[in-house]
C-alpha cells in the first residue's frame, strides 16, 4: 500500500514549481536583507519576537523596535545615525500604518527608508501569514512542502 506524504502533489493547492519559486525568491530576499545588515543598515522591527524570528532564519544586525519610543524621536535617531533604515513591519493594519507612519517621518527628515524589501516579502506571502514573526514557520512549510513532494531530489 502506498503511503501519502505529509503535503503529497495531490493536496498541495498550487504546482510544486510555485513553491519551490516562492521559497527561492523569500531565501533570495532574505540574504538582500542581511547583506544590508551587513552594510550597517539598521532593521526596524515592531516586537522583539520579530526580532527572534528573523535571527531565528540567520540574519543579524542591528535590530531596532519601532513601538517602543515616540514614533518622532525613534525617526530623528534614525536619521541621524547616518544610517540606512529598512522598514521590516507587519503588513496587517497596524504595521502597515506604522510603516507609512516611519517613511513618511524618515523622509521628513531627510532620510530615505528601504521599503521594498519588505513590499516584495509582502507580495509573495501576504495570502499566507500576516507578520515578520510567522516568516520562520512559513519558510519551514515550504521547505517541507518542497522536500516531501520531490523524492527524487536527495540533494535538497
């Protein structure tokens, strides 16, 4: 008798190719992200357990949390520091008025915030999970999805 998969090809609600495309192009955007890091950027965050998340995926650098200052005086750190900031916030309600929020105070002050990283993320999982602190868990899931449905692919 034959066994199913956990996510075999006849459950999966899209081509195997779909997933193994989303999870290159998440990898792709999450090593932009750290070689921004790694450049001195700072990565602005709304909670710590995004914070865990995204250093539970590898990246390091320095993170810095959004909510837990005045909005006007966090932006006027940011701006002087001289430092490139990347807007890293959920894309639920609040974080999206939170990022609009940022970008409009940043350029304010002169500063110009990199957004599309998280835009991209946004577009590629935003039917799927909702915040930076799900990111670990739905990069799992494809990895799973990707690995359990090609068997013939050791090298994975």
């Amino acid at each position: 008798m034959e066994r199913r998969q956990p996510h075999s090809k006849r459950t999966l609600k899209a081509p195997l190719i779909v997933y193994e495309k989303r999870l290159e192009m998440i990898e792709e955007l999450l090593a932009q992200l750290q070689e921004l890091a790694n450049q001195g950027s700072i990565i602005v965050v709304e909670g710590k357990r995004d914070i865990m998340a995204l250093k539970s995926l590898g990246l390091n650098g320095d993170f810095r949390l959004a909510t837990h200052h005045s909005l006007i005086n966090f932006c006027e750190d940011i701006a002087k520091s001289d430092q490139k900031a990347v807007i890293l916030t959920d894309w639920d309600r609040r974080g999206n008025l939170l990022a609009s929020k940022l970008i409009e105070n940043l350029q304010s002050l002169g500063s110009n915030p990199e957004t599309r990283l998280r835009d991209l993320i946004v577009s590629l999982v935003q039917k799927e999970i909702k915040d930076v602190e799900s990111l670990p868990s739905y990069v799992r899931k494809l990895r799973d999805i990707t690995k359990a449905t090609d068997v013939n692919d050791t090298f994975r």
